[in-house]
C-alpha cells in the first residue's frame, strides 16, 4: 500500500473483514471504466457486485477520491477511523460537485464495515 502506516493497518483490516464476508479483494487496484482510470485502496468483487473503498485517514483527499470514482461510475465506500473525519467528509461530499451525477458513496467507520457488508 502506498499510504502511511496507519492507513495501511486499515486497510488491511478492511481487506480482511471483505474476504470473510467472501469477497475477492484487490489492493492498490488499477480501476479503468468510461475511459477514466483511477487507483483504489481496496476493489472489493462477489458475484455481479463490486465495491471501491478507498481509506481516509484525513479529510485532504476525500473529495479528489470521490470525484475520481464518480467520473469512473463506481460504487465508492469511504472508510475513516473516526466519527469526526466521518462528519467532516460527508459535509465536504454535500458539494454540487461531488453530488450530480453521483454514484452511491458511504462513509463508515472500519466498525461498521461488517454490518454494511451483512446489509447487502
């Protein structure tokens, strides 16, 4: 992984939680679709369904990440280590630029990430 190694520890634990939850999941993926093409912390795939996450250990690439995966029409779950950078991400999503012609994206807590994956 290519982030610090706080960042890295959360992603491994998200790869982890997605594999045992049966998905197939790919790091630092190289993501190309309507000739956009992007690198995802973790691209998680189980059958027809697909899942970019990206991991935020800070609110400065949030939105560059978020609009990254929009333009490549992908489904996009932001996971941050708390409830601060959580609200603090979702407020700078509310941007028109992020918001129009928006893919699905949710911001969770790595806590929630088997509850979100059990809710698919």
């Amino acid at each position: 992984m290519r982030g610090k190694a706080f960042h890295n520890r959360i992603a491994e634990e998200a790869k982890m939680i997605l594999s045992s939850h049966g998905w197939q999941v790919y790091t630092e993926h190289r993501y190309r679709k309507n000739g956009i093409t992007t690198y995802l912390d973790l691209f998680a795939v189980k059958g027809d369904k697909s899942i970019a996450c990206e991991v935020e250990t800070t609110i400065r690439h949030a939105v560059d990440n978020a609009l990254k995966a929009q333009s490549a029409g992908v489904v996009l779950w932001i996971i941050v280590p708390t409830r601060t950078l959580r609200r603090q991400i979702e407020r700078k999503l509310e941007s028109p630029d992020v918001t129009e012609n928006r893919q699905p994206i949710k911001t969770i807590l790595l806590s929630q990430l088997n509850t979100e994956l059990n809710l698919l």
